[in-house]
C-alpha cells in the first residue's frame, strides 16, 4: 500500500493525467487509478469527490450532467486548458523528483 | 428480508446529517454508492454485504463534509478578493471620472488633484487585488 500522503499529493496529477484521455466519472477514475496501481494506490472514495470539486472551482477541470446506458445520472468531469498547463507543470515536477531519487538510488549500487 | 432502496435511504439521510448538501454533492456520492453495490453484487455477493462495503468505502460522513467545507471556503474566499478587488476598481473610477471632467473644464484646481490623487492608486490596488485573486483561484 502506498503511504496516505503520497496517495494525497497524487490525486490531482492523476486526475489530471487520466482526465487528458478524455471526459470520465467519479466511479471510473477511481477504478482505473486502482486497476492502473495494481491495487496499491487507494482513496478513501468519496475522498475523490472534494478533490474533484476544489479541481472545479479552481477552474482546471469542468463537468456535466449525463447518463450512463442504463440511464443512471452521471457527473462527468473533462480537461480545460488551464487543467492541461497544471498537468504539464505536475508532470515536469514529478519527473525532476523521479530523477533525482533514481539518480541516488543508482549511486548506492556502484 | 433487507430492503436495499431503505438501506441506501438511511445511508442518505446520515449524509444530510453530517451536512453533506443535496442535490450536489450527494447525488454525486449515490450514484457512486449504487455503481459501487451493483458492482460487488455482480461479483457474487447478496445486497446487504455489498452495500456494508459500498458504504465503508465510500467513509465517514463527517470526514467528507470537512472535506467538502474546505474546498467550500478557499472557493469563497477566492471570490471575496476578487469583488474586493472589482468593488475597488469601480471606487477608484468614481473618482477619477469627476477629476477628469473638472481638469477639462477648469484645468488643474484642487479638488481635480485630489480626485486623480485617490482615484489612481485605488483603482491601481483594485485591479492588482482581481489580478491576485484570479491567480489564486489557480494556484
């Protein structure tokens, strides 16, 4: 299992990340992040939901109400360009700290 | 016999409860719950262990509700600096609008220096104060 803070400070790179291979829901982004980790990386999951909201109000992502084939209501939330310049910078930054510790990481096998 | 649609009414009215607000953001959630429970019933267990699960998932409602407050209030609280901010902008316009047209009338007098004297740096503080609270917003 991955460490609660981790899993925190994770949360909107991975929505964002998954959100650019287009519009999705609550359920399924939760599901996929699970599917994608093997299982080790999980949210509480209604946990999702503020993070989702906050990424909303702060003018990142945006949604809407539709349905699913069963004709269940479904919010689905979708990239704005603003989403798509705070994934550049999460991925930039998420790659320099990647680096760094495989750098490291490397140096005490030598 | 476990009726699930009372189940999941409970379940909702302990949202209410807790403060979580309706329509948005409990409907959000159900819908959640209710993918969740199908989901687990498919996957061979009887209604009431899949909603026990669903439900434990899902977490404490008073937990979400603190969650959902938060992001409540910075929304809020970006949106106060930003009408600040406008509320500025329009303060410091009304200054400058009765300061322009008296130097265009009587030239430079007293009253003309003191409406540009304000009127400038509010509306100088009030478009700075918008522009902080935009940035905030995406911060």
């Amino acid at each position: 299992m991955i460490r609660k803070e981790l899993v925190a400070a994770s949360a909107e790179p991975l929505i964002l990340s998954l959100l650019s291979n287009g519009e999705s829901y609550g359920y399924a982004i939760i599901q996929e992040v699970k599917a994608r980790s093997g299982g080790k990386l999980q949210w509480t999951d209604g946990m999702l939901y503020p993070v989702l909201h906050r990424m909303e109000n702060r003018g990142l992502i945006k949604s809407r109400w539709g349905e699913s084939e069963t004709g269940r209501k479904r919010k689905y939330y979708s990239l704005k360009r603003d989403g798509k310049t705070a994934m550049a910078k999460h991925h930039e930054q998420w790659s320099l700290v990647h680096s760094v510790l495989a750098g490291l990481q490397k140096e005490q096998f030598v | 016999m476990f009726d699930l649609e009372k189940a999941i009414a409970d379940w909702r009215q302990q949202m209410l409860t807790a403060g979580i607000k309706t329509p948005v953001p409990l409907e959000e959630l159900e819908n959640h719950l209710r993918e969740e429970i199908e989901r687990q019933v498919k996957s061979g267990l009887t209604e009431q262990p899949a909603l026990e699960i669903s439900v434990r998932r899902i977490g404490q409602p008073e937990m979400l509700h603190r969650e959902f407050k938060k992001s409540e209030r910075t929304f809020m609280k970006r949106t106060l600096i930003i009408l600040a901010g406008v509320f500025g902008v329009l303060v410091g316009m009304a200054l400058l609008m009765p300061a322009a047209h008296l130097y265009k009338e009587q030239g430079m007098v007293h009253n003309a220096v003191v409406g540009f004297g304000w009127g400038i740096p509010i509306v100088l503080l009030g478009a700075s104060t918008t522009f902080y609270g935009f940035n905030k917003r995406k911060a």
